[in-house]
C-alpha cells in the first residue's frame, strides 16, 4: 500500500515529507519537562506519650478538584487558582499528603503500627483528614505560602469522633515551582508536628 502511494510521483513523496516534518515539530513542541517536587516528613516531633500504643490507619485526606492533583496552586487574587508554571508534586496531593502524615507518626515512634486502610491493619483509631488549603497565596504582593488541614480522630468501634482540630500554618512563600514547593514543605512540616503530638496525646 505505501508503495502504491509512493509511486503517484513526486507530489505524494513531498506530501509524505511535509507529514513526516510536521509530525516531527509536533513532537518537539511538548518543552523542558516538568520539574518534580516532594513533600518531607518531620523527624523531629515531640510527644507526651510515653511507650508505642494503639494501631492506626490513615485515610487519604479528601480534597476539592483544585487540591486533587500533581500542580503546585498559586491563589494571585482571592477566588482566582493558577498553577505554578513548569512544576509539579511527585503524586497526587492527597496521595502524598497521606504519605508524609503516615511517616510522620511512624518517626513519632508512639504508636505500634501505622498505616493505610489497606494495609489489613486490625485499628483501634482512623485519622480522617481533608485539605482545606494548600498553596501560595499573594495578600498585598507579598505570596505566603498556606497550609490548613482538618483532622478527626474516629474509635474503630463504632465510628465514634473522639476529637477533631483544624490545623494551620503559614509563612513567606514564592510564586516559583522551587520556592512554592519549599516553603510549602516548610509550613506542612509545622502542621505534621501540631497534628502528631495532638493526636498522640489521645490515644
């Protein structure tokens, strides 16, 4: 068949060329690659429970659809959601987020086991949790970098609340992908430690 086609002249061999061309440009247009960025688990918590007790599964944190995705959000105007350009988490944010939260009571050491509702984990306590902000927000021209996260601690027997905080930290940030994502990391990092010895603290 692409013989056949070839051999109509020296029109079709250019047609093929120019489609051969134009589809090579299509290809290069795609730019840099993104670049990746993650989220880090504080080793450093303080806790006031003394020995490792309890089991506890970590759900992962629900999350609007501007929050559920890879981008890294930039708030320039109250109401308006952009993404910093070029950038990206490694995950998912409620997928790392349910990461990190779970390394984070595990450097803790006060529990004897942590981890995902899949993980056929027998638990005495679920921590639910949503994202309520995550992102850079610019108040004045100045962008600050904002994490607020909601947490319930729920019995397994019976689904019972036993308590629930908003946590909420914030500090200067950028509007880069590299400065957005660390100073995000920074301000989850104040979170992680609130949310851990809080949590620790009633089980």
């Amino acid at each position: 068949m692409v013989m056949a086609q070839a051999g109509r002249g020296a029109g079709g061999v250019r047609v093929a060329l120019l489609v051969g061309a134009a589809a090579l440009a299509l290809a290069g247009c795609g730019g840099p690659p993104k670049a990746t960025f993650d989220l880090t688990a504080p080793h450093d918590v303080r806790v006031t429970s003394p020995t490792p007790r309890g089991l506890m599964v970590v759900a992962q944190p629900t999350a609007l659809q501007v929050l559920d995705s890879e981008q890294i959000a930039v708030l320039p105007r109250p109401g308006e959601v952009t993404y910093a350009d070029n950038s990206q988490w490694t995950d998912r944010l409620p997928n790392l987020l349910q990461a990190r939260i779970i390394q984070a009571f595990e450097n803790a050491s006060r529990l004897r086991a942590v981890g995902r509702p899949s993980d056929r984990l027998t638990p005495d306590w679920s921590l639910i949790t949503e994202i309520r902000q995550f992102g850079v927000v610019v108040e004045a021209g100045l962008p600050i970098a904002v994490v607020e996260i909601s947490a319930k601690l729920v019995t397994d027997r019976g689904g019972r609340i036993v308590a629930g905080k908003v946590f909420h930290a914030a500090g200067p940030g950028a509007t880069d992908g590299a400065g957005a994502a660390a100073a995000l990391d920074r301000a989850l990092g104040v979170v992680l430690r609130d949310m851990v010895a809080w949590a620790t603290a009633r089980i």
